[in-house]
C-alpha cells in the first residue's frame, strides 16, 4: 500500500454557492483492521458529477443528501487490496459507491455493495466509468426509453460536451437523427462536431445563442434531452413539436442557485410534451442489457469516449467546480491511484 | 323557426383580463339559403370550457385562435332544421363546433364536420354534453391513459366541481383510489364528497388550504389530474410520490394571466414525475370505447353527471367567467333553444 493512512473528505457544511475546499474536513484515518466478512478496498478513480452538488445541498432529492461529518459519497472504482469477504478476491476490480477517500472498507452489510469488473477487460478503466458506465447508461436509457427518438427527428442535447450529453448526442446519430448540441464556447462546439457528430452546434456562451438555437432546429425539437435546465430550457420549450418528449436528467444551472429552478408550464399543455424526470438507478434492471450494447458499439468504432483526469484525491472538491463553470470535456474523473498488478 | 334571423357574437378583441361584453360584436345576419350539399342547424346548446378563453387569446395554442371579427368558436348540440345534404336529415341532433350563434350554415367542406347523435338517447343531451360527452373523455382518457391509477393510489384533482374534475374524481373512485378533490368553498366541498364520491376535499379558498392538502394526502400523491395550475399546482408538486403521473388538461388559472404560468421543475427530476400535456382531440381514435363506458356507468348510477345551464346565447360571453370564478358546479352549458319536435 502507498500510504499507511486513509485520507478521506469530510462534508464540514454544506455549500453556498460555488464548492470550496473549506467545506470539507480533512481526515487522515488509520487504515483498519479487517474483521470477518469485511474487505478492503484502494480507490483508484473517483466519479465527479453533477449530482454531488446535490448530495451536498439539503434540497429535496432522491437519495439522502451526505450528512454533515460524513466521508462525502462519491462514485468510482477501486481495487480489493485485502479481504476476509468471500465476495471479493485481492486484485478484484470493484465498481461503486467508494466515496471521497483512499480506502473503502467493506462491511457485509453496506447498503450500496461494489460489483466486480470482469478480468481483462477490452477498454480503459476510464471508459468503464463513461461512455460504459453509469454515466453511459444514463443517456442510453433517458434518450431511449424516454425521449423514444425515431429516425429522422431533432433531437437537442444541453451540455453536449459533456459525459451524459456527448453520449446522448451519439446514441441519437446511430438512431438516424439530426442532433442538435448545445455547448459553451466555440472549442467546444468545434469538438462536438467533429468528435461526437452532432449535426449542429449552439455555444450558449455566444451573444446570438437564441438565434443559433433557432436556426439550428428549422423543424423544430422533438427530443430534449435536458441537462442544464435555467434560460436554455426556457429557450427550447416553446421550440418543441407537438407530443415532443423530454427527458429530464438534469438541471445543472440551477444546482448553485438558491431559488428554484422554473419553467413556463405553457408549452407542455399546447403542443401535448411529455416530461420524464429520470436517474439511472431506475433502469437498474436493464444495466447488462445496456451496458452490452454501449460496450459494442465502443469496439466498433461508433461510440466514443472522453475523458477529463484530475490527478490527485485531494483536488476532488474544488474539481467539481468544473462542472458548472464548463470546463471540462466529457467524463469528469479524478485519479486517486494505479491499480496494482496482483 | 323561431327567429328569423341568426344572432352572431364576433370577436372584437382579445379580452384582457376577465371577458366583457365589448370584447365581442353582435351581429344579426339573414338565414341563409341553402345550396346543394349543405344544412342548417339550429343550436340547442352550448358548451362553455376554459378552453374558450385560450381561443380568444392569441396566446401559443393547439388551433388557431379565433381571429379578430370571425364568429367565436364553440362546442354544442344543435337540430338540423333545412338539409340538401346527404349527410344530415331534418330533425337529427347534432354535434360539434357549432360556434356562438343560433344557426350554424352547414357547408360541405367544413373543416370539423358533425357528428350526429343517436336517436332515442336514454340520458338528456346535456349529459351528452357533460359526463358522456368532451368533457367526460377527457376525464377519462386523460386519467385512465396517462395518469394509470392503480387501486389504492392517491388522486389528487383540481377544479374538482368542475365538469372535467368532478368525472375524474368518479372514475378514480370506480378504479380504488383514493381520491382528493381541491374546490372552492364550503359548499363545493360538501357537494364533491356527497355527490362525487370523493374521499377528502381541500377548500382552496379557505385560509389553511395548504394544511388541508397536506392532511388530506397523508402517504403524497401517486397522480395528479391537473386542471388549473398556479399556486394549486405549485403546493402539490412537492407532494407527488416517487415515480408520480401529472396528466396536465389545463392551467385555467393562468388563462385570464399576463404572465406566464411557471412552477418549480425541481421535484419532477428528484421524484422522477411524468408530465403529459393533452386535450381530448390526441384520442379520438377511442372516442368509441370511452364514451360508452361512461355511457355504462351512467346507466349503473355509479358516474353522476351535473350542469349548470345558463339561459340564453346573449349570456355566452360572460358567463365564460363563471369557470374562472368558481361559480358554476360541473359542465356549463348555455341554453340557445329547446329542440323541435319532428
């Protein structure tokens, strides 16, 4: 093992506004002694997403928000480096809920058990958190079971750059849509072009972003894969068609804010829009499924995955920040450790 | 024929705020003569809906707006009095957008032809206009189609007196809900529970309305039929259970409104709540199979049907007012003529 202590992030109060580093404590644990049935297991990466803005926050939410003195919840995968459980080996490859520390361990009864990777797999760790992950699965369920896009539709994607959006925008393109982006700053709607495919591009950080919107959907919007929520939502509801579907998978823009998040209810009435509130864990049932088809179409070249690394646990906080302000392309993820070869 | 010529109400312009007299022109107009191909239908009755304050407005909407000068556009039953058409016989009862005037000029090319009724009905036209008619299937497949209640699920109802609401509340109670009516008043209260069956009622023009909502659905809200929106809407959002149907038929309160009708998406993504905008034209294909269920329940006794009827065409335009206020109990219906004997 690297380190004879286990640093873990301590949610000290929850954040107003942008995350600083002063609102976790930092803990240096002793690494603990196993008892029978328990395993230990070396974070390697770490998930950064959007949702750990709520998890922070005391807002209404759909799981228990991270209370105060908790080591902060996080996503991510590790590596089973000792273990007296007879579901985890040494060496395993473990997938979960690891949280914002160097080791997790594992008691039998924890409500969120790891899974275990298979051996060998074809694609980087990494991906295995993106394009194949749950962030992969998120866009494959959302826009497939709910936002049902059929050959030929519009379907618009708010932050298209980024780890759900990018993957959304791509499953759209492989359905035969015309995919519509929205991403903030030209590099990035380059990037969304040339590297995820979308067929147009607005940059919401333009002056004339309305006006792009606009003349990027002639036709209007049949799907709204939504994201971001605030005045981009605002923007495409009066541009959706008639019976157009509209998952809801996110509202970034509002996770900061201290008002809620609103909307004009009008459209949704006049042109008959169905909007599906959604997370991924409702489509457990369906993961392998999923995650079989993102996986193929990774190896054939159709799907691709990006990443954003941030070295080093401790940057995880103030990492987060990344997501709001926009500047990171695709999967957020920080790198606590290399995997050891056992 | 009782009048010798045909009373029109034009609009003049688009109401602001509630609707005047002025906002429409009165017009009397010759009875036409009647070419090859076409009839004349006296109107008998009209239904007033929220609906028809949208249609004066030029608000973003699911037909065209009425436009400035044209005859307003209105639902109702009428007589075929004169016919050179193959398609009516004098004496049939007729349905459909007979507009606000005594006569209707039937032209082969009409854009929403009749329909003619049955003879012999065993229930009055005005039920046909109410709990068997447009405004009982939209209660019905509005509920039923995309509100799914299951046995046991708790169905909160706005504008439950209402002509759609006090049906929706009737059909849930016929499907084992439990059913919640939100009106307006001590006496809409007591009259939805002893005539419709509901199991609570929640008087939102009482001071503690939002405590009787809260105490009236201790276990949240599994759907929502939405009829008006506003701040009604607003408290029972955060109400709504986990996985929540919210079929959206109207927003009357924002009807008369300037401004938009915005609420809070933020519980529609954490409790993963379904939206669906609909008006009852998404399922004419079925008009069959629900209007003779509800036809069924009628004759069963187990779906009553109430009408407010107001006396008199030249009442049309104000009376509309009555849906915004709170003053009429179930479907309301004006009165033009009573139907001649053939």
């Amino acid at each position: 093992m690297k380190n004879d202590v286990n640093r873990q992030f301590r949610l000290k109060n929850r954040p107003v506004g942008r995350i600083k580093d002063s609102d976790f404590d930092y803990v240096e644990t002793p690494i603990p002694e196993l008892a029978d049935g328990e395993a230990l297991v070396r974070n390697l990466y770490l998930s950064l997403d959007p949702t750990n803005r709520i998890w922070m926050s005391d807002m209404d939410q759909y799981l228990p928000p991270v209370a105060i003195g908790e080591i902060m919840r996080g996503g991510g995968i590790g590596q089973v480096v000792a273990s007296k459980s007879p579901h985890h080996k040494v060496g395993d490859i473990v997938n979960g809920l690891v949280g914002w520390q160097d080791y997790l361990h594992v008691k039998p009864d924890a409500m969120f058990p790891l899974s275990t990777l298979p051996k060998d797999l074809p694609i980087p760790l990494t991906t295995m958190m993106a394009a194949c992950g749950m962030t992969g699965l998120t866009a494959y369920f959302g826009l497939l079971e709910l936002g049902k896009p059929k050959a030929g539709d519009t379907v618009v994607v708010s932050a298209a750059a980024g780890a759900v959006g990018s993957v959304v925008g791509q499953i759209a393109k492989i359905k035969g849509c015309r995919t519509v982006g929205i991403a903030g700053g030209a590099e990035k709607c380059r990037l969304i072009k040339e590297e995820f495919g979308f067929d147009e591009a607005v940059d919401y950080k333009a002056a004339d972003w309305r006006e792009q919107l606009e003349r990027a959907t002639p036709n209007g919007i049949d799907v709204n894969f939504e994201n971001v929520g605030g005045e981009i939502m605002e923007a495409i509801m009066p541009r959706m068609n008639l019976y157009g579907r509209m998952p809801l998978c996110g509202m970034i823009s509002g996770y900061n804010a201290t008002e809620p998040v609103k909307a004009d209810f009008n459209p949704i009435l006049m042109r008959r829009i169905g909007i599906q509130g959604f997370i991924v864990l409702d489509f457990a049932a369906k993961y392998g499924e999923g995650a079989a088809q993102l996986a193929q179409w990774v190896a054939e070249g159709k799907l691709k995955s990006k990443e954003t690394i941030v070295d080093g646990l401790e940057k995880a906080a103030t990492a987060v920040n990344m997501l709001f302000d926009g500047t990171n392309v695709g999967k957020l993820i920080v790198k606590i450790a290399d995997p050891a070869t056992v």
